[in-house]
C-alpha cells in the first residue's frame, strides 16, 4: 500500500508540474489568463479529478509558484519522475489545433518534453529549427564582417601575420557554422522528417522518428556510441534508423517505428569512452523517453545500443528500469558498472547481445562483463556482416546494420517480435582471449 501512495504521489506531483508549465506559457505569452485556451481549464482540472472533470470547468491558478521562465521549466520537468505519463495524460486531452498552436507559441516547453503528442513535439522542434538556422545564418554574417575588416586592414597596411591567423580561425568557424545551418535547413524544408527532439548547443542532441510513433504496434529506439553528434547524424544514425524499419518490413514483415536516440552527449573520443559519467547520465534520459513511449499505446518496444550506446542502455535497464520488451546490446563493451551477468539488469525485458566476428571493441569489457560472454546470459545471436581483417577496426565495429546482413536481419525479428526466427551466432574461437571485466 506504501508502494502505490508513494507512486500516486509522485503522478500527483508530475500532473501538477505540466499543468504548472502550461500555465506558466500562458501567463507569459500574448494571452492574459482570462483569454487563456478553453483546454487549459480541463487540463487543470484532470490533474486533481482525472476523469471527473465536467466541460464547464472555470480556470483557476495551480497552488505552486510561477515565476520560471518556459525554457528552464521545460528542462526541469523533464528530468521530472512521471512527467512523460503526466504530459500524455495532459496534452493528450487538447483538440489538434490547439495542440500545434501550444506547440509553435512555445516550442522550448513542448519540443522537448517526452510524453506530449508526437505532432505536437514535431511542430515545436521544427519552430525551434528555424530558429537555429536564423541565429547561425546571423553570426556567419558578423563573421563575414569581421574577415572583411581584417582584410581591409592589411591591405591598408596593418600587420598581417596576426590577422592572417584571425580570417583562417574565422574561416573554419564560419564553415562549421554555415554547415550546421544548410543541414538544419534541409531537416526543416523536409516535410517527411520528423524531430522529437532538438537541441543544437555543443554537440547537439536529437532524435527522429521514422515510421508512424503513434501507430506502429512496434516501436524500435537506436542509441548511438562513441563520436556521435549532430553534425554526423544524417552520416550515420539516421540512415541505420531508416535500414532498420526496411528490413522489419522485409524480414518480420512488421510495421515497425524507429527512433534515431541521440537524446544524450556521448563521448568524443576512445579515452572518454572508458569513462562511465555519460552513460550513467544517458540511462536516466533514455529510461524517460522509453516510458513516454510505452505510456503512448503500449507497443512492443526495442532498444538497440551500439558500443556505448550499449552501455547506456545497460545503465537505463539496471538504473532506472527502463520498460523495453527487448533490449539489445551490439558490439559492447559492457553494461556499466561491476555488471557481471543479466539478473543485473533487472527482470522485466529480454537481453540480447551481439557480437561482429572481428569487432575488436566487444571483447573488451571496460564497463563490466561483456554481454556478448556467454556466461552473461544474454540471448546471443549472428551478428556478422560484412566483416574485413582484423585490423581494420572501425569497419567492423560499425558493420552491425549493414543491409542484407545476418545482424541486420537478427535485429528486425527481434524489433518485429519473431524472437523465434533469431539465429544463434555460428561457433567460432575467439578473436582475443576473453577477460571478466577491467575492474
């Protein structure tokens, strides 16, 4: 009984916190209270009443306090327990309209917040594009501003060495920036691309749905390792997302949704991916976004983590108990932690763990044992490729969703739910010796 009032408690806290945040965009926005959209009586309302509520509802102020601004609300709430349940149970009671009328007056509020409708979250993040693009489109024009002014010093006969240095430094800063605009550009003109998340600053977190979220009876979410970021994405994350919904289609014959899941800043570098911090932080985020998921129709859901994906994954089972059906680690280096074995991970998925025959990464379990081991006990199964020689070490350890591959056509049975058409990896020696964990 303590369980489930200290689980109502925690709801009650997260309805209230949406409705708060709800209030909050009106009260700042151009609308004074007594104009407010008639959804937000009814919003308020179901947050103390549920289902209760009659049509004529008057609106009242929430008793908490108001004084944040939209955006550092929106990232409270969303580290918020429950607030991806609450956000479904909230927005969800808005007419369509209204909803994408939310959405475009307050992007910074809905595009990130896991639970709120999808086309909601696509509209938000779309505004907040747009955005992106006009403040990147304006600093390379102070940029060009300031190359010219240095150009124009040293042909009037300032010293060139330290301006020379200047225009190169601005030069590449302007590429970079000018990139990420004509990128962001195309994902917006894109009617076929949609965000449920958008965040440019540092390496940017993002992520795409391909497929229809709400409608899919299987819902998929790919999480990415080491040396992934917004700029790279459309390079590799997105085309694997879009390989993967093909070959459910092809394999499972399966409907499935895929979810490219950059919702967390992975390590740039191979030293930095010996270092837990990320995941651990990551598990947290991805466990909320699965929960939002799984609150929207409850389909079959699977996560895919790759390299440290796959130890983000592992911290968001173990951590946070993330609520996938099936959970699949490829080519990793471990779950996190002192993990040696899947009761670690808790009991409410089934744990798969690939291996690519000449991936040198996945042997080596620098984040506890490593779930391909045998003795973990996982679920293992193909994953070969198109493998080359051992030492050509980035290949095969990005030859996981290659298309027509055993791995790729393991995943989609798994993704589509035919667990039973999943097939074992073929007997093989070991390329290195196996250890039980670098700890």
């Amino acid at each position: 009984m303590t369980g489930e009032r200290g689980q109502a408690s925690v709801e009650y806290t997260a309805l209230l916190a949406v409705v708060a945040v709800l209030f909050a965009a009106v009260l700042l926005s151009d609308l004074p209270p007594p104009e407010a959209p008639s959804w937000l009586a009814a919003a308020m309302c179901a947050a103390w009443k549920g289902d209760r509520c009659a049509p004529s509802t008057e609106l009242t102020r929430p008793p908490v306090a108001l004084g944040a601004r939209p955006a550092s609300v929106a990232v409270n709430l969303s580290a918020l327990p429950g607030a991806g349940p609450a956000a479904a149970r909230v927005l969800d009671r808005l007419p369509p309209a209204e909803g994408l009328r939310l959405a475009e007056r307050h992007p910074e509020i809905v595009g990130p917040l896991d639970g709120a409708p999808p086309p909601m979250r696509y509209a938000a993040n779309r505004v907040l594009m747009e955005r992106a693009v006009a403040d990147l489109d304006a600093e390379v024009a102070r940029i060009d501003r300031e190359i010219a002014r240095h150009r124009a010093a040293i042909a009037a006969g300032a010293d060139p060495l330290a301006r020379y240095a200047r225009i190169r430094s601005g030069e590449r800063n302007r590429e970079l920036l000018a990139s990420r605009s004509r990128r962001f550009s195309r994902w917006v003109a894109d009617p076929r691309r949609n965000f449920l998340l958008f965040d440019p600053r540092g390496d940017g977190r993002v992520a795409e749905v391909v497929g229809d979220l709400d409608g899919a009876p299987h819902v998929a979410v790919m999480v990415p390792g080491t040396g992934s970021d917004i700029d790279n994405f459309d390079d590799h994350l997105a085309p694997r997302a879009h390989e993967l919904r093909a070959a459910a289609r092809r394999h499972a014959g399966a409907d499935v949704a895929v979810v490219a899941w950059l919702g967390y800043d992975p390590p740039d570098t191979i030293p930095g991916a010996a270092l837990g911090g990320r995941a651990r932080n990551g598990g947290q985020a991805l466990s909320r976004f699965v929960e939002s998921v799984e609150v929207r129709g409850d389909p079959h859901t699977t996560v895919v983590g790759h390299s440290y994906g796959s130890v983000t994954t592992g911290n968001a089972a173990a951590g946070w108990r993330m609520p996938a059906d099936d959970v699949v680690f490829t080519g990793s280096p471990g779950t996190g932690g002192r993990r040696r074995d899947v009761s670690a991970l808790g009991g409410g998925s089934r744990f798969w763990a690939g291996e690519a025959p000449y991936d040198l990464v996945a042997p080596a379990p620098v984040h506890g044992e490593a779930p391909g081991d045998p003795g973990f006990g996982a679920r293992l199964f193909d994953a070969s490729g198109e493998e080359r020689p051992p030492n050509q070490v980035v290949h095969n350890h990005q030859s996981y969703y290659r298309r027509g591959s055993a791995s790729m056509r393991n995943l989609a049975n798994i993704a589509g739910a035919w667990p039973d058409d999943v097939t074992p990896p073929p007997p093989r020696r070991p390329l290195l010796p196996r250890s039980r964990g670098f700890w």
